[in-house]
C-alpha cells in the first residue's frame, strides 16, 4: 500500500514543458560521473561500480512496468531517479532535485537512445486478484 502512495505521490506533480538543454546540464552535473558524458555508463567514477552503471543509449532497463525487453515508461524512469536503486550505487535524488528536475532528467534521458523515438511503451495490465496471488505463491515456492 506504501508503495501505490509513494507512486501516486511521484505523480502529482503536472510534467513541466520539455527542455532537453536543462535534462543535459543536471546529467553534467549529477550523472556524468557514472553514467559519461555520452550515456554509456562509463564515466569517471565507474570503474569500481557494481554492478557497473546503466548504459542509457542501450536503453536496457531492467526495472520497469513494462514487458521484458521493452522500453520503460516516464513514469518508470522517474520512479529509478527519485527512488534511486537500492543494493546499487544508483542514489535516489528526491531530496537533492526537484519534481521539476527530475522530469528533465526523464527528458533527456529518453534522448540518448534512438528506440524511446520508435519503440510503444505501454505497463502491463495487472489484475488485482486472489488467484494471480495464490499462482505467484506458488511460482516462488516452485523457484525455492
């Protein structure tokens, strides 16, 4: 339940105007170090990183609420920055940017790969009932 408010909290926010130049001045700042200068996740600070940082122009994102393979949502990708990803050395960066920030982030995020240009992007559609919750019961006990 938690995290339904946190997600509709990260929402709430009205997306501002597109401005790509602002979404490449903040990863100049904030993410160049990981991520480099072109997206490749090869910055000056990744050397030592693991797991190793998101190659962004690959778009190879394995957190999402889309289908496997597919392209994350914006909401996915403002999810990953504002909440950072835990176990990584991915930060989250809801108390250093703004909502306003972040979705420049998503922004120019989303330029550094040709396939946000091309490829639909659309969540898979969850049914919230008590047999996917007894068939996920038993897919974990299954896996051990």
């Amino acid at each position: 339940m938690i995290g339904l408010i946190l997600s509709f909290a990260l929402l709430q926010d009205p997306r501002p105007v597109e401005d790509t130049e602002v979404g490449r001045a903040l990863y100049m700042k904030r993410c160049f170090w990981c991520h480099g200068e072109q997206g490749h996740g090869d910055g000056p600070s990744a050397v030592g990183m693991f797991p190793r940082p998101r190659d962004f122009v690959r778009a190879d994102y394995k957190i999402r609420s889309t289908a496997h393979g597919r392209l994350p949502t914006d909401e996915d990708l403002l999810r990953l920055i504002t909440r950072g990803v835990p176990g990584t050395p991915m930060p989250a960066w809801e108390k250093i940017l703004t909502p306003h920030e972040r979705w420049q982030l998503v922004y120019f995020l989303k330029s550094l790969s040709p396939r946000f240009k091309t490829e639909k992007r659309e969540p898979i559609a969850v049914p919230p009932n008590q047999a996917s919750v007894e068939r996920g019961k038993e897919l974990y006990r299954g896996a051990r």
